[in-house]
C-alpha cells in the first residue's frame, strides 16, 4: 500500500503542470480579480505535440509552475475540449495569452518554449505592465 501511494506521488510530481488548472476563463477573470493576479491562458489540443513538449519540457518544472502561480491564475483550454472565448485565436498552437484581472491582452506569444524562453515571456510581461 505504502508503494502505491509514493508512485501516486511521484506521478504526480511529473505530471505537476496538470494540477490547479481552471478550464473556464470567466472564472479566472473572477479568480484574477479576487487575488489581485494576472490570468495565463494555455491554449492547446488534444493531439498537439508542441503542446506535449511544452507540458513536458517546462510546465513540469516546478520551479516554473510556482512563478507562474505566484502571480497568475493559469488557465488551460484545449480547442478540442473547452468553450474558448472568440478573443483567443485557436490555430497555431500551443497559444499563450497574458491578461489583467479584467481580460485586456498584456502579451501574446505562440510556440512551444524551454523553462528559460518561458522565464523571458514571463518577464516580459512584468515590464509591460509597469
């Protein structure tokens, strides 16, 4: 039992970036908006493996998802599965959108990126929003 429950742990870990995700936008903005955060919004499909990369590659890493909580609320919507608000363009994912509390576009960006490619989107939002 003992066994089962640490490889519930460790999957858990590797598979980090799938947890705390919202999948409605309009709750995040409600979200955003409570917490004084900006919302990220992932925007991928089903069967996209630049989105696998990216999910892989980066949003495994923990120390990218704490930045990312710290100051965002991230949403994930797959074209494939979730209403995506008509703001949002679907094709060519994966698709990164950065938005205030109230939904106006600080940044978007398109592609898969690598911890640090993703660190320098990030900081790119920072110094937009000042």
């Amino acid at each position: 039992m003992k066994s089962i429950f640490l490889v519930f742990i460790l999957i858990s870990s590797i598979h980090g970036y799938e947890l705390n995700w919202l999948h409605d936008y309009d709750k995040a903005l409600d979200l955003a908006q409570k917490e004084n955060k900006d919302v990220y919004v992932f925007i991928g499909a089903d069967d996209c493996r630049f989105c696998e990369r990216f999910k892989d590659l980066t949003l495994s890493k923990k120390e990218v998802m704490q930045r990312l909580h710290k100051n965002f609320i991230p949403v994930y919507l797959s074209r494939d599965q979730h209403y995506v608000p008509p703001q949002f363009v679907t094709q060519g994912v994966p698709r990164h959108y950065f938005t205030s509390p109230k939904g106006d576009t600080i940044l978007s960006d398109a592609g898969s990126r690598e911890p640090a490619g993703f660190y320098d989107i990030l900081d790119e939002v920072e110094l937009l929003k000042d």
